[in-house]
C-alpha cells in the first residue's frame, strides 16, 4: 500500500473480503509472505494470522503466515 493510503480501512476491507471468500470456498487456510519491517504485519496480526516459518531459512528474507479459516 502506497503510503499516502494506508490507515484508511483499505487493507482492511480487503484481507477482510479474501477471508470471507476463503471461508464460502471451504478453504483450509490462507497463507502471505511479509517483509520483517512491513507495517501490514499488525493488520495480519489482528485478523489472526500466525507467523510458521521463513522463506529460505533466512531472517532478511520474508516470513510466511498462516491463517486457519474456520467457517464463519
């Protein structure tokens, strides 16, 4: 998200829209990759994503996370 858009619900409405289709398509989970230092990472957070491991094994490189959809 370009600087001058973030805080304003944008990100939100849409991880919000991609779970809520994950859960009508019965999905497992819902996994992203984020940068260490991307300030997205509390938005993950607060939807409940997990962090389960790094790509490559590197710390520089980004984290994966998971999400466990439950139907809602």
């Amino acid at each position: 998200m370009v600087r001058e858009r973030r805080g304003l619900g944008v990100g939100f409405r849409l991880l919000g829209a991609v779970i809520t289709q994950a859960r009508r398509e019965e999905r497992v989970a819902v996994s992203l990759s984020v940068e260490a230092e991307d300030p997205a990472r509390r938005l993950y957070r607060r939807f409940g994503f997990e962090p389960v491991g790094g790509v490559g094994g590197s710390p520089t490189l980004p984290t994966l996370l998971l999400l466990v959809v439950r139907p809602a």
